[in-house]
C-alpha cells in the first residue's frame, strides 16, 4: 500500500501552511473592557443606539444564559472556555468617506483576502463605489462586510432598494426598520433556545439583515463577509432574513480569521423565515482558522442557525462547505411548518490536523407532504473527528411527509474517525424516512487509476474528494463553487494534497 | 422508624438488604463482593431516566413505579408447558427447575447457576459490569439462579432450549436470571430461548446473558420473546467472540407491555464473525426496544444486522444501533439495515443507528426506514382479488421474513418462524390464506 503510506506521510509532513487568510490587520480598535456582565451587555445596547424593549430582550436573555448549563453532548472535547476572559465588542474607529481616507490596513486586509479591487474599496467602506454595473457584465454580489463586532459597510443597498429589498446591517435594521426586527428577532431561535443561542441573544453585535417583499426575485446574491480580526475577542453576529410571500434569495456567507494561539469563540445566531411560496437558499463557506497541526489555536465555531418554512410551498436550503475551525458544532435545521414545503440540508465538512466537527440538520415535519432531503459528505484526514448528527422527525399530522438522507464519510489515514448519529422519530403512518450512511476510504482503484495516468497522488486524492463531494459543491451558487473547490484542496494540504 | 419504599430504585435496594444473607452465595466472599458492587452501581444510576441517552426513547418511569414482589420460592402446581423438541431447561420465576426440564444425557455440562456458583469465580460480571448498565447492577444485585452451560473444545452441543415461565400470580414477581454460556475453541452449539407468561400477568423479567465463543467455535442464539403483556422485560445479552468465531442472534421480540432488549457483541479476534437479526412486533399498548451495540476491536471481522418492526394500534417501537470501530479493526466490513413498518395512525418509531469509526480500511454501512405499507404493492395484491385484510398480511408477512431468512441455522429459523405465525395471527395480521 504505498499510496497509502504515502498519503500518511505527506499528512505528517505539512503543516499549518494551508491557511492563507491567517494574518492580522493592525488597526485602531475600539474595545468594550474584558468580562460579560449585564453592564456589558448595556455597554453594547448602548453602543448601538438601541431601543428598550432590545436591551430588555438582551437582557432577558443574559440571564436565562446564566441559569443555563453549558452542554456537553456533543462529540468534541476542548478545555473549558472563559467566559471572563474576552471583549464582547471590538471595532474600528470610525469608518472612511472616500477611498482616500480609508485606513491603509483595512484596504490591505480585502486585498489580502483576495476580493477584487473595485469591491475592495465596496468594503472598505466608500460609499457610492460599486454602484455602476459590473464589468463582467454579470450582476455582482452586494456584500456586508462585518469586521469584529461591527458592519464596516454593505454594498449595492441602493440598487436593492429599488425592489423595495432591504439590505443591511442588523444594527442599521434596528434604527431603521424596528418593527420587522422587532416581529421576526428569536421567532425561529428564542433567546433561551440554547447554551449559546443565549449568549448570543445577549451579546450579538452585527450582522446582516434581508427583507425581501412580496413577490420579488432578489436580482442579485447577497452576501456577508465575516472577518474576526482583534485579539481576545469573540464574535457573536446575528443574521435575520425574510422572505415574504412569493419571494426568492440568495445568500451566501464567508468568514475567515487570523491564525493565533489562542481560541476564540464564535457563536452566531442565524433565523430564516419564508412565507408562502418563498425560497431562501443560504450557503456557506466556512473557513475560520482550523489551529494549527499540533491544536494550537482556531475558532470555536458553535453555531444556531434554523429557518422556518412558515408558508405553504416555502423552501429552505441550506448548503454548507466546512473546512475551517478547530471545532464545528451546528445543525443548521428547518422547521417545516407550511404544507408542501421543502428542506434541504447539503454539507461539506472537513477536518484535519486536530480538527474536530459535529454537524448535520433537523427536520421537523410538521405541515402535510412536507420533504426534506439530506445530504451530507464527511471527510476526515490527520487526526480529525467529524460527525454527523442529525434529526429527522414527523409529527402525527405531516401526512405524506417524505424525507431522504445520505450521509457518506470518507476516512484518510488511520488516525481519524468518522462517526453518524442519525435520530429518525417518525409518528405519522403516511410519512416515509429513508436514511442511508456509508463509510470508507478512498479507494485504491480509483487512486491507482489516477497516478497510472501521470496525476501526482497529492492531486489524484484532491480530485477523488471534490468528486465525492459533487452532491453538495454543484448546489452552490458559481462564484462560492470554485471557492470551495479549491478550499478543499488547501485544508487537505499535508493531509493528501 | 423509617418508611420501606415499596417502589422504584429504592425498593430493590431495600430488597436487597433484605435478602443479602439469604441469597444464593451470600457467604462467598467474591459474591459477596460482586452483589455489594451491583448495589453500590445500582444507587448510584437508580433507573435510567430518558435524560440519560441510552433511554432518550425508552421510559422505564413505568417500571420503576410499580410494587413487585417475591417470587414464591416453591410453585407446587406446574404451568402447562408447550412441548420440547430438543432438551430443555425450564425455569420459572427466574429459578430452574429440574423436575419439569428435560435435558437427558449431554455431551457437555448444563448446571444451574446457583448451584455451581461457588465454583464460577471471575464468570460472573466480567463481560456485563454492573459499572456499565444500571439494569445489569440491578441484576448482579439481586440474581438467584441461572443456566450455566460450558460446551468443551471441539464438542459439537446440538440444540438445546432454554424456556423462562412466569407463573400465575397476584405477587407481580420480579426475577433477575443471569445466565452463563461458554463455547470451548472449535465448539458449536445452537441455543432457542423462549420468555413467556400468562397473558395478563404483571411481573419483571431482568435476565442477563454473559457469553463466551472461543476460537473457531460457533453459537447460534434464537430468541423468542413472547411475555405476557402486562409484564416488563428487561434483558441484557453481552458477547464476546473470538478469533474465527461466529455468534449469530436473532431475537423475535413481540411481547411483553414494554421490551427493552439489549445486545452488546464485542469482535476481539480477527476474523470474528457476528450476525445480528431480529423482528419486533408491537401491537395496542405495547413498547419495544432492541437495542445493540457492535464492537470491532480486532482486524478482518465482518457484521451483519437486520432488524424489522412492525407496529400497529397506539404502540411504539424504538430501534438503537451503534457499530463501533477500533482503530486496530482495520478491513471491518459492518452493515446494518433497520426498517419498521407504521400499520396505524397511533404507532411511532424512533430510530437511531450508529457509526462510531476509528479506522480507516473499513467498509460500513447502515440504512434504516420508516414508513407505511407499500401502495402500489397493495394494490397489485388487491388487483388479483386478495381482500385487503390478507393483501396486508402477506406484505406484512414479506416484510419480515427478510430478517428471519438470514438466519442460518434451520433449527432456530424454524422456531422463529412458528413463533412469528403465532404473534401475528395474536395481533391480527395472519394472512388466513390456509382458510380461504
């Protein structure tokens, strides 16, 4: 088995040299001082201009989370967080007027982090750049650009609003739309949902908030760019979206972080409602930093994220590509409570080094003839842990209801695991759940096949993941597609390739 | 003074203290020694609620609330026992009983557990630790007799068959039988368990299997589970196979008012085989559990499970199955399917298989279903002018012979399938074709 040892060897031999977004911008921050407290969580109301009834709500929730207990179930170990020890707000001084005025290493930072020019200076915050049509010619992407615990700028707001969309930060949304933030805020994820669904609703900072009317197609896709930067610092975003009737979205999500020693938190809260006939489609290419080989560093990346299909006919899918983080611990889920509505669950999760992940999706079958489809490609190589763990469950009046779900693991080397937990609660006679989970390695033929036609083995393994992965990268949207692709290829670097 | 408590964890630890002179062994040290650490095992878990995992579908509140009682210690009138067509061992209440068992001359040594225990030192509570399981704690704490068979090296056993009665009774007995079975290397035995009572008789069946197959040696387990349905019945199975050895089980598993039927196998030498099978019945009223675990802890070993349910009126049926990999079990192929059919709007199922893997060279798989009788076929049988009462009968009936067919020995295929015609036929799901 040479190719195996191989595969081993080049695993032991490269390190931490895949992770290209890990430097640091020095910037001039602003810091709330370090500790979580209910003045913190003032401090933070306060910061953000914000109404009562939000302070309250944050409020509320800071002192369910103190009742909580931190929960333990999952299949990653990492040794107790401090809760004391961190900022709960970190942001840049006050943002730029024109490019000009931009702060040298905030422009450095998105040229660093490969977006191109004219949106570099979209995201550093000059207003009006960005606005006339793409040279492409294809439509361009609006961006949320969120930098800590704030949004530095959000793009094409003025093209969107011709629809009538609303797109921007949630702390602009709470100034200027509180009665929509006010409605829809923790109706999907209430503030005691969770461990850190609480801590978020306590402390969120930033994040993106969409509102789509009636009947309009979103005519471009939506994004936010997550960006943890300061030292010592968690970030805690909180992103709203809703679809109204007969209305459509595309959102997609990037992040990525300085490599450091220490492991910061990120513990986001993400809540989808789609009305009648409405469609959201959210994807994510998660690449936080990972630790390095040894499990030094990397974020803890413990996330809610749950959409409410509360419309007849409404549509969630959720794709995810996961190669980032020391630790992944979420199950972005749906709730299908509309009849006819459609789940969709499609996931890449990658760990290497010492990475360790636990993730899957929950679909709760509620309304009648609801479906769901699972999809999920674990791949796990060094000394990683990953597990699928999901939930499919109909409730006694989900006639009809359909689910399918495929989960396969890939194994590379002999020091990793790969582990499925699915939990399948069916109590309605006319639902039918179908669940199917493989695991192995690559195999041999295929690599054999490979190297016999002259691909070094380093890229006849990255070429055997991307086609396992297959299912899952064609549901992303072009531009993300690529990405993750070559993002697979780089987390496996020194696992394989 | 101070109240007795009558139910719960509480009541069988009192039990407990009560009998610790008077049960079998009590002034052996080492069993002393292993009842002090059921005990002490047992107060410290009491009886799992559904917050601990391993129960998040299985409520045992419904046992820990009742009031059980002694089982009397002689039954002078003998239940009416069905007819054996091997050698048998009778055991009722949780006791053997020599008069009414039937085993003739042996190639090998069947005795009753609490009349050789003094002699079995370091068999008991190895393979199932009360540290483990609270029902095995509460077992070790409490047990009085049990089958010990030991079958030599290279002794071919044949089939023998092990019957657990419950007795008539207004008492609600509560019996923890352990029983012990050795295979020697090269050794082959096949065993045919029935548990089954008067069919409103309430009482608590905690058996306990600690199993051997030694290298190259072969058991097949059949396993009829067929209590009354007022009983509770709480069983632990622990294996471990050896190097070229194979265990077979198939557990049919349709009595009782709540079921929870636990098998745990461990592969420790290579090329170890186990094949996990079952079928589970569950008709108004009725909760059944199987839940299994699967060890590779050795390299080349293969696994094979199906396991069906059939559900029908207000019933619930929980299917829980983990293979585990070790990182040394390099080449495992595992696979395990589990599909249960809903036949009423009131039924549930909650399934939860699962793969914990630490090697790579591996080849697993699990799939499970849940869902209702197949229309198309229905309609195809309906087509060719089979009422529907039948036509579901039959599928029902296809259903799970899938499972029972992967049984290889004839002897324990052909008491399943009897066992099966006669709970389906209970339960209203007979095909009937014979009458038509």
């Amino acid at each position: 088995m040479p190719a195996v040892t191989e595969t081993i060897e080049t695993v032991q031999a490269v390190t931490e040299g895949g992770y290209k977004w890990g430097f640091e911008t020095d910037i001039e921050m602003e810091f709330a001082p370090k500790g979580l407290n209910e003045d913190i969580v003032r401090f933070i109301s306060k910061k953000k201009n914000e109404p009562a009834w939000l302070l309250e709500w944050r409020l509320k929730a800071f002192a369910m989370w103190q009742k909580m207990e931190e929960p333990r179930w999952a299949a990653v170990t990492y040794s107790p967080i401090d809760y004391q020890d961190s900022h709960y707000y970190a942001a840049p001084k006050a943002g730029p007027k024109s490019l000009d005025e931009v702060d040298p290493e905030l422009l450095k930072t998105y040229a660093k982090l490969g977006i191109p020019l004219k949106e570099q200076a979209i995201l550093a915050g000059v207003e009006g750049a960005g606005e006339s049509p793409s040279d492409s010619g294809r439509m361009p992407i609006a961006v949320d650009a969120v930098f800590d615990s704030v949004s530095v700028a959000t793009t094409f707001k003025h093209r969107l609003e011709k629809d009538g969309i609303i797109f921007c930060s949630i702390s602009e949304a709470v100034q200027e739309h509180p009665e929509l933030v006010r409605q829809y805020l923790g109706s999907v994820v209430p503030q005691g949902d969770n461990y850190f669904a609480a801590l978020n609703s306590a402390v969120f900072t930033d994040g993106s908030f969409v509102y789509i009317p009636r009947g309009v197609r979103c005519p471009m896709e939506l994004s936010t760019y997550f960006r943890i930067n300061a030292k010592s610092t968690g970030q805690f975003e909180r992103t709203l979206i809703i679809a109204d009737a007969g209305s459509h979205v595309s959102y997609l999500e990037g992040c990525t972080a300085p490599m450091r020693d220490e492991n910061q938190l990120h513990a986001a809260v993400v809540e989808l409602v789609a009305m009648d006939d409405a469609t959201i489609k959210y994807s994510t290419v998660q690449n936080w930093y990972p630790g390095d080989a040894e499990g030094r560093g990397g974020i803890y990346n413990f996330v809610t994220k749950r959409g409410a299909c509360r419309g007849a006919r409404s549509k969630i899918s959720w794709t995810q590509v996961e190669t980032g983080s020391a630790i992944t611990w979420k199950y972005p889920s749906c709730i299908l409570q509309g009849d006819d509505s459609v789940g969709e669950f499609y996931s890449v999760a990658i760990t290497n080094n010492r990475q360790q992940a636990d993730t899957g999706t929950k679909m709760f079958h509620i309304g009648r003839n609801t479906r769901s489809t699972i999809v999920s490609k674990g791949i796990s190589a060094g000394r990683g842990q990953n597990t699928y763990r999901g939930l499919v469950k109909i409730s006694p009046k989900a006639h009809g209801a359909r689910n399918f779900t495929q989960c396969d693991s890939l194994l590379i080397g002999d020091q990793c695991g790969a582990h499925t937990v699915p939990y399948i609660e069916n109590r309605c006679m006319s639902a039918k759940v179908e669940h199917e989970a493989t695991t192995s390695r690559i195999a041999e033929d295929q690599l054999f096949y490979c190297r016999q036609r002259g691909l070094p083995e380093e890229e006849a393994v990255g070429m055997i993941v991307n086609g396992f992965a297959r299912e899952v990268l064609k549901e992303l949207p072009m531009e993300f597609a690529v990405e993750a692709q070559k993002l697979l290829q780089i987390s496996l670097e020194g696992s394989v390739g | 003074m101070t109240a007795v408590a009558s139910t719960g964890a509480a009541a069988f630890l009192g039990r407990h203290e009560g009998l610790r002179n008077r049960l079998p062994g009590a002034r052996v040290a080492w069993v002393e020694a292993l009842r002090e650490r059921g005990a002490s095992a047992f107060r410290a878990q009491g009886f799992p609620t559904r917050r601990v995992e391993a129960f998040k579908y299985t409520d045992l509140a419904g046992v820990a609330g009742q009031v059980f009682g002694e089982p009397l210690t002689s039954v002078d009138d003998a239940p009416a026992l069905p007819d054996a067509t091997h050698p048998r061992a009778v055991f009722v209440d949780g006791r053997f009983r020599p008069d009414l068992s039937t085993l003739g001359e042996l190639p090998f040594a069947v005795r009753s557990l609490a009349e050789a225990l003094p002699n079995l030192e370091g068999r008991i509570g190895a393979l199932a630790r009360p540290e483990d399981a609270a029902l095995v704690a509460l077992n070790t704490m409490l047990f009085e007799d049990g089958l010990v068979v030991d079958v030599p090296a290279g002794v071919d056993g044949g089939t023998i068959e092990l019957l657990s009665l419950a007795a008539e009774s207004e008492r609600a007995p509560a019996f923890h039988p352990r029983h012990l079975v050795r295979l020697g290397e090269g050794a082959t035995l096949t065993l045919i368990e029935t548990a089954e009572g008067p069919l409103n008789a309430r009482y608590l069946h905690n058996p306990v299997f600690e199993i051997e197959v030694a290298e190259g040696a072969r058991l097949s387990h059949g396993r009829v589970q067929q209590e009354g349905r007022e009983a509770f019945f709480l069983s632990t199975v622990r294996a471990r196979v050896a190097a070229r050895a194979t265990y077979d089980n198939f557990t049919l598993n349709a009595g009782a008012r709540l079921s929870r039927n636990e098998i745990h196998v461990a592969l420790t030498g290579p090329e170890a085989q186990a094949h996990m099978n079952g079928a589970q019945l569950a008709g108004d009223g009725q909760h059944l559990d199987t839940t299994t675990s699967l060890d590779h802890a050795a390299p080349n070993c293969a696994s094979r499970q199906t396991y069906k349910t059939v559900l029908s009126g207000r019933s619930r049926g929980v299917f829980q199955g983990k293979i585990h990999v070790h990182q040394v079990a390099q080449k495992t192929d595992g696979y395990q399917m589990n599909q249960a059919l809903l036949l009423s709007e009131e039924a549930e199922m909650d399934s939860k298989p699962q793969l914990e893997i630490y090697a790579d060279d591996v080849k697993c798989s699990h799939g499970a279903t849940v869902g209702a009788l197949d229309a198309d076929q229905l309609f195809f049988l309906r087509s060719r002018g089979i009422p529907e009462p039948q036509a579901r009968a039959i599928l029902v009936g296809a259903f799970l012979t899938e499972a029972v067919e992967a049984v290889a020995e004839e002897d324990v295929r052909a008491a399943l399938s009897r066992a099966l015609d006669a709970m389906r036929a209970r339960q209203g799901l007979a095909a009937g074709l014979e009458e038509a």
